[in-house]
C-alpha cells in the first residue's frame, strides 16, 4: 500500500494555467509560484464584482479522536466527486502552521487518493503567506517598545500592554517571558510572551478583510495597549497600520493549487479552529463563489468549535450563505466515543458504536439549529464491518438525516460520489434557511451563555467579576455587537478533553477574554487551552530530514 507522500509524489500535476483556465482565471491573472502553484491578482479578483454566486458547501466534523476522521481527505474527496458528475467546482481550505506538523499533527492537504498538491510545499514554507504574517505582527510589537524607549508620546501604560509577539512554531517556553533585560539601552523591563501565529490576530484580520483597504483599515483598530486612564491605543495611533499592509500585500492574494484529480484548489489562510476562527480566507471563498458552480470548504477540528465559527463569525461577517453541511464521522471514532481503546478498535463492535453515536447525533442537532440541511459522510476505513455501518446508518436516520459510505481515501472521487449527489439535492432543493446562533445586539455574556448552553449543552458558565466587568467595559466602548470566538479543547462539548460523548450539564471555565478589536470578536479562553501550543515528547521534527535524493522524509 502506497503512502500519502508516495501518492503525492507520483501525481501527474497539470500546468498552473491550465488549472486556473477551468474556473476561466486568465494565465495573465496567475502569479506562479514555481510550476505547480500561483497567487490569483487581486485586478483579476476586484472584477469579478458582478457575477452571480455559486453554492457554498461546508465539511465539518465531529470532536476528534486518536482514530482519525478525515475532515480535509473528505472535503477533496468531495470536491473530486463534485468534478465528476459535472459540476464546476472549487475547493477552499486553510494553510497549515508548521509547529503543528513538527510536533504531532501531520500534514494537512488531506490524504490516500483524496490530497491537494503540491503537498510538501503547502505543509511547509508554501507562498510564505505565515512568514508575512508572523513579520508584521512581530512589527507592530517592535514599534510598542520603540515608542515608549522614546519618549512614551502616546502615555502607553507599560503595565496594560496587550500585544504580545508570535511564531509559527510550538514552543511552551515562550508563552510567558520578560523582555528589555539588560540596561537602558534595551528599552524597559515587562512581561509579555509569544502566541503562535495561528491564534494572531493579524492572522484573523487576513482572513476577514475583502481587500487591501478593508485590510489597512482593520489593522489599524488593533487595540495594543491602554493609558493610565484606561483609554485605548491601537496600531493606527502607532502608525504601524501602513507598513504592516505592505508586509501583507502578497500574502492577501489566495493561492491557488489542485487536488490529484486537477480539481482547482485555494488554499489560504490558517487560523485554528479551538484558540482563533478556524476558516480560511473570506477572499478566498468570495472568489471561489464567482468562479465555481460549487464551493467546498472546511472548518477545523468539530461542528462544535470550526462550524460554529463558520457560521457565526465567518458567514456573518463576510453575507455568506452556506447551502448544505457535510459533517464527517468514522465508525472508528464512534467506537472511541463508545469507550472502545484505539488499539482495539479493529474488532467489530456494534454495541459501542451505537454507545458513540450521540456524539455524532449532537453535531447534526447543532448544525440543522443554524438553519442548513446536513447530510453524514461516514469515511471508510478497511476494518468496518456492514452491521458498524449499518448502526451508523440507522442512528443518522433516527436524527432525520442520511449517512453515505464515502471511500475517497482509496479510490478518489470515484468513492465519493453518491454524497456529491446528495449534497447537490440538498444544495438545489432550497431547504436551508441560513440564520446564526445568536443575534448582534445580544449582550456579549449573553452570547458566550448562548453558545455554551446551545452548542455545548453545558450547565454554567463561570466567570469572575473581572471578567463580567471587562465585556461591559467593551460593551460600553462600542464593542457590544462583535461575536464571539470560542477558544477551547476540540476533543470534547466540555473544557475536559477527557469527556467524550455528548455531555450535558458541565460547566464551561472562562479564564480569559481579549479584544480583537480588529478582527471585529472576542476571543474567550475557555479551561486550560493554550494560545502557544507545546511540543509532544517525542515530536515528529525527530523524524524529519532529507533523503538521499533530496527529497523530504518523515513529515507524512
């Protein structure tokens, strides 16, 4: 059996040019970037204005587990398949951050007969979008100190600094550090740290902005510090806004690659999904939904954290309107759910996949609560037994919904085409009636409330006075209609990554909560998730390195 890489190096990869010809983007329009992948011109991008939308398809999934579920493999798979019975297709999809792929994760272009290519470049260095973003973030940090090393003009309060730097890489080391050690002409002393670039906000405002201008406006809300007084300081105030839309002036054109089957592919943007939005870019997508027919794209890790943000961050910011969700289970998964060890889940076993199952029934509830008909794909893997499927397939019934037996992974769109009809019905038969969760003018506890008793069916939400007084503070200061970012464990409804299933009546802990004024959210920080992740204790880095032939080993 061929690996994912050795799938992915035998490609026959078509010209970029003639990638881009099927969705009608001129060669002229193409920036390459090497032979086999180009940024699309923003010109090309700001004509497309008056063209009718295409339907946007959304790929979610349920709370990951060890087993694998396979959210990206099924959105290419599906993309495929949607290609093959005739349909004008376009598939959108995030970058991958390289601290994850150097610690645990692996890479993220999917996976078998169902990958977008070219796939050690997307999984390392790529069009260096994150490079850009991790640059001018790490500038406006710079321009903070520099301004209080001379002179301090804008009265900062060195004590209420709220921008801290970031990297794309896991370091635990460096979430909580001290700076300006060494003398007066180090600047001053204080403490801040490092998130990783995925949770910056400058990520989250690339990945909302429709176009430079919106771009250099957004950034120049950043809220970075407040006055003795507590008024605040934003990066226009520092004047940092003009240089950090230089930075990002490639990066905000989308990239555009292709799967194995030559279905077109943009890939931008990479916010995760528990500790920042978890979509990629909206002007990805706009422009995706002028040029396809059909727009498959994704949310990270489950429904409960990636589509939730899709719909009430995403889809509200940016007018989409999602015509159908596909949301990805395995049999495997729903036996983990069940109480089944990952080193016994090759063993057919009913019982606990019906014990799993809820799990799954509560991402369905949830995703039918916004409004959009849903349908389950049930990934394949060579170990499931037909009584497996077929309690699968019963349970989804009993949620009034249908589960379809996808096999992309093995056999590439082939396998995956009788869900690519099912969501063209659904798409076509005009059933959604798209709505968010909750509405603008909700109090922003309340939002928080809403979202933990609706989509996590928690008991409470506990939250100190401090807390409690910061979101009326922002209320106050005109912050009041922004939504809300989760940032809590993928692995569970609850902050305990421990408890699978479908739990009720938990509580959900707030730790922390900040502004991105820019983006335009609040980011709650739920239990113990970390904004710098950490290294496992073996990484996969150990693995890592060149082959004889130059060529990349150990990464997939």
């Amino acid at each position: 059996m061929q690996s994912d890489i050795e799938i992915a190096r035998a490609a026959q990869k078509r010209p970029i040019a003639e990638i881009g010809a099927k969705l009608g983007i001129p060669e002229d329009a193409l920036i390459p970037y090497g032979r086999d992948k180009a940024k699309v011109d923003r010109a090309f991008i700001d004509g497309l204005g008056g063209r009718a939308d295409g339907k946007l398809i959304l790929v979610t999934a349920i709370n990951p587990t060890p087993a694998g579920e396979g959210k990206t493999t099924t959105t290419v798979g599906l993309g495929d398949a949607l290609s093959r019975i005739g349909k004008r297709t376009a598939i959108c999809i995030r970058e991958a951050s390289l601290g994850p792929n150097f610690g645990m994760k692996g890479g993220a272009a999917g996976g078998g007969f169902a990958q977008i290519v070219p796939m050690e470049e997307m999984n390392l260095h790529f069009t260096g979008d994150f490079h850009a973003i991790t640059a001018a973030h790490n500038l406006l940090s710079a321009m903070i100190d520099n301004h209080i090393y001379w002179g301090n003009a804008l009265e900062i309060d060195e004590r209420r600094i709220t921008w801290r730097r970031v990297m794309d890489m896991n370091d635990r080391a460096l979430r909580d550090i001290v700076v300006g050690l060494g003398g007066v002409s180090n600047g001053f002393a204080r403490q801040t740290g490092f998130d990783i670039t995925v949770a910056s906000e400058v990520m989250a405002i690339l990945c909302l902005a429709r176009d430079l201008a919106d771009l250099q406006d957004r950034l120049g809300r950043i809220v970075v510090a407040y006055r003795r007084d507590k008024t605040p300081i934003t990066c226009a105030d520092l004047k940092a806004d003009g240089a950090m839309t230089v930075l990002l002036k490639e990066a905000m054109q989308p990239n555009l690659v292709q799967t194995l089957e030559h279905t077109p592919a943009f890939v931008h943007g990479g916010p995760f999904a528990n500790i920042a939005h978890g979509c990629n870019s909206v002007m990805a997508t706009t422009t995706a939904l002028k040029l396809a027919d059909y727009v498959v794209t994704e949310a990270g890790f489950g429904a409960d954290l990636g589509a939730e943000k899709f719909f009430d961050i995403k889809c509200r910011k940016a007018g989409l309107t999602p015509a159908a969700a596909v949301i990805v289970a395995t049999v495997r998964a729903m036996k983990m759910n069940g109480g089944v060890a990952k080193a016994d889940l090759g063993a057919e076993n009913v019982e606990a996949v019906q014990k799993g199952c809820p799990n799954l029934g509560r991402h369905i509830a949830n995703t039918k609560g916004f409004g959009v008909p849903v349908v389950v794909a049930i990934n394949h893997f060579a170990t499931d037994t037909e009584a497996e499927i077929a309690a699968v397939r019963d349970y989804v019934a009993g949620q009034g919904a249908e589960a379809i037996v996808c096999r992309h992974w093995a056999e590439g769109g082939a396998g995956a085409e009788d869900l690519a009809r099912r969501v063209v019905a659904l798409a076509e038969s005009g059933a959604g009636a798209f709505a968010p969760l909750y509405p603008d003018d909700m109090t922003l506890f309340d939002k928080i409330d809403t979202i933990a008793r609706r989509i996590y069916h928690a008991g409470e939400v506990i939250a100190d006075k401090a807390i409690r007084d910061q979101l009326r503070a922002w209320e106050a200061a005109g912050y009041g209609h922004f939504p809300i970012c989760m940032a809590k464990t993928q692995y569970s409804f609850s902050t305990d990554p421990q408890l699978r299933g479908a739990p009720t009546g938990h509580t959900l802990p707030i730790r922390e909560v900040r502004l991105s004024a820019g983006a335009g959210f609040i980011v709650v920080i739920c239990g113990e998730i970390m904004t710098m992740p950490g290294l496992p204790r073996t990484p996969a880095a150990e693995t890592i390195g060149l082959g004889p032939d130059g060529a990349v080993m150990g990464l997939f």
